[in-house]
C-alpha cells in the first residue's frame, strides 16, 4: 500500500491519501481521520484501510501536491559509508562500526519540491538513499524483530553541501541546510516491497546516469541500523532512517561535478518510485520571526 501526505492546489490544509495507480483517495473523505503520524502507530492498517477506499473515487496525483510522507520527523538519522564502492570511490577505510550523523527536520521537503542552492556554497551534491519510517516506539530491538517496527519505505535524496560537511567530524551541518532532505513521493508498506535489501536504486542529474546498484549492497541493511541504534537510544514514532549512498557522488568525480541552479535531481528506487527535484538559487533574504 501507498500512503501519501499532499494538499490540494488552492488549500494549505495537509491531508492523508491511499495512492492507487495514477490516483489518490482521500482518507479523512473515506472515514480515516488523522495524519501520518497516527496512521503508521503500530503499523498501517492496511485491511482498514482498503475497505475504507475500496470502490471509492480518487483524484489524478498531478492535481495534487505531495510533501514528505513524514513532513516534520523528530528524528532524521543518516549512515554513512554504508555501500563498499562509495567507501571506495572516497578513498576512507571500511567501518568497524556504524557510522550515523543527524540531519536537522527542517531541511525535510516534498518529492518533487526545489533544492536550495545556499547562497554560502557551490559545493551542491546528491545521494540517492533508501529510508525507512519507524512505526513503533522501540529500545533494544533484536535484529531478527527489527522488521516489527517499519512502517514504510520511501526514496530520499541526502543532499550535501561538501565544503560545510567536512568542516567538522560530525557532519551535521553540511548535511542539514533547508530543503535538503527531499523523500517520497510516498510511503510504501512493507508488504509491497517484501525484501528492502534487494531494491534497484538509481539517480540521474539532467537525465544523466550518476548512481546505479542495488540495496543488496548495503554493509549494515535496515535491521542491523535499529539494533544498533536502539542499543543506545530508543526510536520513536515518525523517526526516519536514511541508509547511505552508493558510488557515483559528484564530489567523488573526477573532476568534481557539482549541482548548479537549474539541475533536476531524480533518485528511484525499484517499487517505490521516484522524487525529482529543481536545484534553485536560495532566497537570502533575512528572516526573522
């Protein structure tokens, strides 16, 4: 099943949608009330909702705008060097351990939404990822029982500002600027992906092929990332794990190949679909509220 976060165009109100083929049932219209939040809480209840929606009438998806399946997560946690050609296309030694940084919540964006390019860098590069969204509250979860608290899947773009990322060993801020966390179009269930770790995963800037592999090439797959986290801290409802990049990062190209205002950035992943998003010029006007 997808579930998809939009509004309608003319109305700011965020509202909850079933995505059947080229179409979205609204959810609240059907007898679902609710956000995103309190749909995934214990996992979607899919049966529920295909009775809710079955037989009834959709919207097209193009007369929608879809945001980020979880607009405002508490918790967007990144892996890096997680795919044993990007270790090597940087020149850094496999890890011993799991290597996590955060990504702020503001810089989460819709699918298809524009990518600022910061008026502080010209350093602008993509990473295709898989994430996943927790859906149980969880501490201590045994990697056999890690799939018990995924509520989803959906693709994302890690995208990085290479020169404020490496200023400092925790990378945070090179990879938390505003609109920098694009992820969708929608969440996928993991009744419809079945294996998470064997997923065609692919970007192209312009249409041109940067990044092509699979999930099976992960070091640490999805399991391994929540029982390692929840050793330390316990995942919440909402949460967002993105599970690294593949080879093909423009920093890594030789020469280097950044983004620049106007480049479409597409990321897809084998049943999960695709975001593409415009690079833009940021607004550099002081806001303060």
């Amino acid at each position: 099943m997808k579930i998809a976060t939009y509004t309608r165009f003319g109305e700011s109100a965020q509202r909850l949608g079933m995505v059947r083929g080229d179409q979205i049932i609204d959810l609240e219209d059907n007898g679902i009330d609710g956000n995103m939040m309190s749909v995934i809480t214990g996992g979607v209840d899919t049966a529920a909702i295909d009775a809710a929606t079955v037989g009834k009438p959709g919207v097209d998806l193009s007369s929608v705008r879809l945001h980020a399946p979880v607009p405002l997560p508490g918790k967007i946690l990144a892996i890096g060097l997680n795919y044993g050609d990007h270790i090597a296309e940087t020149g850094s030694e496999p890890p011993k351990f799991q290597m996590w940084f955060n990504k702020q919540h503001n810089c989460a964006a819709g699918p298809y939404d524009d990518i600022n390019l910061p008026m502080v860098s010209d350093k602008l590069d993509y990473e295709a990822e898989l994430c996943l969204v927790i859906g149980r509250k969880c501490k201590h979860v045994p990697h056999e029982r890690a799939h018990e608290v995924i509520a989803g899947y959906f693709c994302g773009n890690d995208v990085s500002v290479r020169d404020w990322q490496i200023r400092v060993p925790t990378f945070q801020i090179g990879k938390s600027f505003d609109t920098h966390g694009p992820m969708g179009p929608y969440l996928v269930t993991p009744d419809e992906v079945d294996d998470p770790h064997n997923l065609a995963i692919r970007c192209t800037v312009n249409g041109e092929e940067r990044q092509n592999s699979n999930t099976k090439h992960l070091i640490f797959d999805c399991y391994d990332a929540i029982a390692h986290l929840t050793q330390s801290f316990t995942l919440d409802v909402g949460d967002v794990l993105f599970m690294g990049t593949p080879s093909g990062v423009g920093v890594a190209m030789k020469p280097p190949s950044f983004m620049k205002a106007g480049d479409k950035v597409r990321v897809e992943i084998e049943k999960l679909g695709y975001i593409e998003n415009t690079v833009v010029a940021e607004d550099t006007q002081t806001v303060i509220e």
